[in-house]
C-alpha cells in the first residue's frame, strides 16, 4: 500500500517545489526573492511535519519507504540546515546577479532527494533519492553558468558522481542477485538464515564506495576541493550542510539494517574510509591557501570522525555519529556565514590571507570565527570538543582504542590549520577591510558562534536531547 500519511513531508516538497517551478516560468518579472522567501517557509513546514506532527512509524510504497524515529529526527535538521542555506544566500545571490528561482527550487527538490534516502527501506527507493539529490546539485554546482570555475566544479562533480552511481549499481545488482531482493528486510533475513557470500560481500563493498562518494570520504574524495571553490558560496555551504548528513544517515541505515548480522564485514570497510578520510583531510588541508578550498579537506577528515562512531555497530555507535553531525551542521553553517561576509568593494575575497587584521576591523566576526575553528578542533569546552568525544566514545568502548588514537593524531594535524586562521585574524595586519554584511549572515554566524561557544546545547542534550536522539538511534540498531 502506498500509505501517503507516512510520505506527508515528501508530498509537501513535491507539491511546493512543482508549484514554484509553474510559479517562476509564468513570471515575466524576477520573482526569486518571493520565490526563496517561500521555499524556505516550505522547508520549516517540511522541518515540522517530519519530526513535531510526523505520523507513528509505519511503511509505504509497499515498503520501499519507512519512517521511523531515525527518519524524523534526521529530516528535522535536513530541513533546517536547508533553510538556512537558502537565507544566507539570498544576498550573494543579489550582488552576483545569480538571483534566479530555479536556484530555491532545486534546494527543495534536493530535500526531497535527500528525505527519500534517509526513509529508504529498498535499494531501488535508495538509489531513486541519491539521483534525485545529486541531478539538483549538480546544477547548483554549476548555477553561475558565466564562471569558467563554476562550470568547471559542475562538470567535475557531474563525471565523477556518474562514475558512483555506475558503482553504487554494480554494487547494488550484486546483492539482489545473491539474494533475490530489493527489500532491506529481506537482506536482512537472507543474511540471518544463509552463510556468508563473497559475492554478498563484494557487492555491500561496492554499495558502501559509491556512498562514501556523497560523503566525499577518503579515497572518494577528488572532487570535493575543485566543486567547494568553483560553487557559488552559498551552494557549497549547503553542499557542506545537508547532503553530508543524508548520506551518513543512509550509511548508518544501511550497515545498521540490511546487514547488521554480518558487522564484522562491513566494519573493515568503515574502519578504512575512516582513517583515509582523517588523514588525507588533514594533511591536504595544511597547504590550502583558499579558505573554501580549506573547509572542503576539513569536510573531508570531519566525515572520517563521523565513520568512527559506527565501527562500534550498536546502538550508542548511531547516537554519536548523530550528535557529532549535528554539532558539525552548526558549525559548518556558522564558517560559512563568516565567509559569505568576506567581502570587499571590489566583490567577494576567498584567501585565508584576506584575513588579516580580522579582529580590528570587525571584532565580532573574528570571535565568531575563531569559536567556530576552536569547536572544529575540538578543544574543551567548546561544543565541538564534546561532538568528538561522543563520536569516539563508541569505538573506545567497542575496543578500537588505536582507531580513536588515530583519530586524535589527525586532529592535532588539524588543529595546525586552525590555529593558523586564528593567529592570522589576530595577529597580522591587515590588507582588507570588509564592507559591512547583510543582517541575516551576522545574525547566523552570531547564533552560531553562542550556541557553540556558550554551551547553551548542553543541558538540552544532556535532558531532552539525549532521549530524542537515543530514540533515533534505537530505531534502527
């Protein structure tokens, strides 16, 4: 049965995004301001349904989709992270004649992308909600049709994601050939009831590379550096944002459902993108001298701390991959903003160089982004220190102690870059001297820079919090 009230908050994205698509062609005038002011009303509706007025859990489309305590909670921050891609982007967009409505229409359809496969429960409704997702972003990748980089960015992101799908499908075609079906319940039963295959095996390897892709894990990774600096700024904050949580959700779905009874194969797989994605981000990220360029190796190693947490294939494994990511959200909203207020008379500046001085020309910009490297480094008692600590407790706990120690080498790598953007905005002088932002960036960064920084998330996730999130967490261990 196809069961619409499970789906409410895809029918939502669908509809809207549709109707703003009619919307936008009918219109002689430029209507994207109404249309972005709109769409990001769609996404906190979509934001609300998904998780405050979300339907009991239960099963659609003849079971290709579930929605579950996991889908609710990860939906809720897609929806979020989403919206606020959409406001910070809104001036750029202006300055840089790029203001066009398809750019809020192709968010809405990467949400409903995204929100597809955070429900799957068939790897034909996962692969549906991959390609949904990643056809929208390939064409906000290349949105300024005008910028020989942007261009560039799309065609490298577009040749490299059809290269993960034809993996993705291999991989795929793999496990319904050994197993006669689609159905995560079903995998999961045959992997209970039969003996291990090599063929099972190397098509949940294959499966789990071509997902690694849209986390941009390590060594799938090539296009992330090129894509973060030839994209429009706001795209690339919410390429950073809400495609990495959709795909590490789906991740941890699929280790955690289809073949949960058979952790100890696909655990080796985790552990080595894990440790390739610390280590490459890190090191890569010390020669960058674009800070976009920057922010994508750091997305890179973050992505491999976020794997950590699910070596321990439990329960508590799921908890801290979300809370991690969660805090990693805000943060990379947060550097973002900063980024998106780095610009001169002249137009937007990306070197970490421009920098300098920072903190005499705009001391409220300069905290907030020296709280927002010191929570990436994890130092105490910024949020990010415990994001870390949650996310490498599990694997502790599951006795890969020389995982986590590995995990803490690569971030004292990290920190080197880190700090250097904080000595630089403090201590050098300084060459620019940035006009002044648009209110919506200063208010993000701002929230952004108090939430992480004065701790006020700790009693939340330490009472509610902690409830709401284990709940999801349970749902699918």
């Amino acid at each position: 049965m196809i069961n619409p009230q499970f789906i409410a908050p895809e029918i939502l994205l669908a509809i809207s995004a549709s109707l703003l698509l009619g919307f936008g062609v009918s219109k002689t005038t430029n209507r994207a301001p109404l249309v972005r002011l709109i769409a990001i009303g769609v996404l906190v509706l979509f934001s609300v349904i998904s998780f405050v007025l979300g339907a009991p859990d239960g099963q659609s489309f003849y079971g290709a989709l579930v929605t579950d305590e996991f889908a609710r909670f990860t939906k809720f921050f897609l929806g979020i992270a989403a919206a606020f891609g959409l406001l910070m982007g809104g001036n750029y967009l202006s300055r840089e004649k790029l203001d066009h409505y398809e750019f809020s229409v192709l968010t809405l359809y990467a949400v409903l992308g995204m929100s597809i496969m955070v429900s799957s429960n068939n790897l034909l409704a996962l692969y549906i909600g991959i390609e949904m997702m990643s056809l929208a972003l390939y064409v906000l990748a290349a949105f300024n049709r005008d910028s020989l980089r942007a261009t560039e960015a799309g065609l490298k992101y577009f040749v490299l994601g059809a290269l993960s799908s034809g993996i993705l499908l291999y991989g795929i075609s793999l496990i319904y050939g050994f197993t006669g079906t689609l159905n995560f319940d079903g995998i999961a039963a045959w992997t209970e009831t039969n003996d291990l295959s090599a063929g099972l095996v190397g098509g949940m390897v294959f499966l789990l590379c071509g997902l690694a892709f849209k986390i941009s894990a390590a060594p799938f990774h090539m296009w992330t550096p090129d894509v973060y600096e030839g994209a429009p700024t706001p795209v690339t904050a919410f390429f950073a944002a809400a495609p990495k949580l959709a795909a590490i959700a789906l991740i941890a779905r699929v280790v955690m459902g289809p073949f949960g009874s058979i952790s100890d194969q696909w655990v080796q797989v985790i552990i080595v993108l894990a440790l390739l994605s610390m280590f490459i981000g890190a090191i890569g990220a010390l020669r960058q001298t674009n800070i976009k360029r920057l922010m994508a190796y750091s997305s890179i190693a973050n992505m491999g701390y976020a794997l950590v947490p699910l070596t321990a294939a439990s329960m508590a494994g799921v908890r801290g991959m979300l809370i991690f990511m969660v805090i990693y959200l805000i943060t990379v909203l947060g550097v973002f903003a900063c980024i998106l207020q780095m610009r001169i008379r002249d137009g937007m500046v990306e070197r970490i160089s421009d920098l300098s001085g920072l903190a005499n020309s705009n001391r409220g910009m300069a905290i907030a982004l020296t709280i927002f490297m010191l929570s990436l480094m994890g130092i105490p008692w910024m949020l990010g220190f415990f994001g870390k600590l949650y996310a490498f407790w599990p694997a502790v706990t599951a006795g890969y102690i020389w995982l986590v120690v590995a995990a803490l080498i690569a971030s004292v790598i990290g920190a080197f870059y880190y700090l250097r953007i904080i000595k630089i905005m403090w201590f050098d002088e300084a060459e620019h001297e940035f006009v002044a932002p648009s209110r919506e960036l200063s208010w993000i960064s701002t929230i952004s820079a108090i939430l992480l920084g004065g701790l006020l998330l700790l009693p939340f996730l330490a009472l509610r919090g902690q409830a709401w999130i284990e709940m999801a967490a349970k749902s699918i261990s």
